[in-house]
C-alpha cells in the first residue's frame, strides 16, 4: 500500500473509533463523512442535548464538526479536533511521521513553533 492510501485508510480508522465513544450527556449521534476524491475526513456530531434552565432543563439542537481532516499536498492537515488525546497524537502512535502532520487550526506562526510540519 503506497504512503497515501496508507494514510487515507489510517485517517478512516482513527475517525471511526471515535464515532464509538459515547456522549456524556443527550442523545446525541455522531457521523462520519468521507470525501475520498477531495481527500477530506469529517467526525459530525448531532442530536440533542439537555441543558439546565434556572429550576428545569431543556433540550437543545445540538449540530456540529468534532473533527476535520484533509490531505494536501501530501501532508495530513488537521483542520479542527474537539478530542481530547488529539488526532495528531494518534496519528504520531500509528507512526505517521510529525512533518507530514500540519496543524492547520493553528496560525502559522503558532506552526513555527510547534514540533509538526508548517505546511
């Protein structure tokens, strides 16, 4: 398997082991997304969710992205990771090298400084 594919795979993994992990609070579901001609991987989490409310509790829409993934150029992008670990940090476990990581929820001078590939 060429290093591409190798990541494309390793990246659909990661993200479905997270669809596993129940919610703490609601019924909330989460989805994934897998745009393999544009290389883009997304976790969705939906549903709803109690909230207190002075004496009551309400429920709440709740709809957004946990986790967004895409590969550019080579390179795995994290575009946004509501995890706790991190992608990145499981990424690097299962031995994806830190210069072919780019944290791309961080600005570029906070990149500089971080020991993941800038882009």
């Amino acid at each position: 398997m060429d290093t591409l594919e190798h990541y494309r795979q390793l990246i659909r993994d990661i993200l479905v082991e997270h669809t596993k992990i129940p919610y703490s609070n609601g019924n909330i579901q989460f989805e994934t997304v897998f745009d393999r001609e544009q290389d883009r991987y997304l976790v969705m989490i939906l549903g709803r969710e109690s909230v207190p409310k002075f004496s009551s509790t309400v429920t709440r829409r709740v709809h957004g992205c946990l986790i967004h993934v895409d590969i550019i150029d080579s390179k795995i992008w994290i575009q946004r990771d509501g995890t706790e670990e991190g992608v990145a940090t499981e990424l690097v476990k299962a031995g994806v090298p830190k210069n072919q990581i780019v944290l791309g929820f961080r600005s570029e001078e906070l990149r500089q400084d971080s020991e993941f590939a800038v882009a």
